[in-house]
C-alpha cells in the first residue's frame, strides 16, 4: 500500500508575484487557444479532432494559475517521464513557461530536427 503526500506549489511571495503569475496564465491561455484552433483547423481525422474537442472542453479558468498549468503541462505530447518532470515543478509560473515551449516546439508545421 503507498501513501500519498498533497503537495502544492509554492506560493507568490507577494501582490506583485501574483499579479505577474495572472498575467503570465492569461497569456498562455490565449496561446493556448490559438494553438487549439490551429490544431484544430488541420486535423482530418475525426477521432483526433474529438480528443482535441475534449481536452478544449476540460481547459480550466485562467483565473486559477495552478490548476490552468496542470492542464496546460498535460496538453503536450510528450514522453512520460518528459511529462512527469514537468508535473513535479512546483513553481506554477516555471510549469507554464515550460508547458508553452512544448506547445511550441509541436506547432502544426513545426519539425523539431
């Protein structure tokens, strides 16, 4: 049997730390949505575009920083353990910053060599 630890992460220090996290997930959120429609708009094949329809559906308000980075880390496609590292940061901005540069590198058209 294991135990299971909550582990949050770790707060902005102070009004301006938040105010900073805010604007940086409204952001992202916006990218986010961007790179849906792309997503979206170049998809053929209608199993995929109803996965991306779900994870659309399932995208958290903005207005909730930490629980908006978990999504945004899981929206990728990458490895697991690429995944997992990515969902053990405990800074919420570090895990957003680092969810858009995945987002990034898997642009519709993108081709990481």
């Amino acid at each position: 049997m294991a135990e299971v630890e909550w582990v949050q992460d770790i707060p902005p220090r102070d009004a301006t730390d938040r105010e900073d996290l805010q604007e940086l997930t409204n952001n992202a959120a916006a990218h986010a949505r961007s790179w849906l429609s792309t997503v979206k708009a170049s998809t053929r094949d209608r199993r995929k575009l109803e996965a991306i329809y779900n994870v659309e559906a399932m995208m958290p308000n903005p207005e909730d920083p930490e629980r908006f980075s978990f999504w945004l880390a899981t929206l990728s496609n990458r490895r697991p353990s690429e995944r997992l590292e990515l969902l053990r940061i405990r800074d919420t901005a570090e895990r957003i910053r680092r969810g858009l540069i995945y987002l990034g590198a898997e642009s519709p058209g993108c081709r990481v060599q």
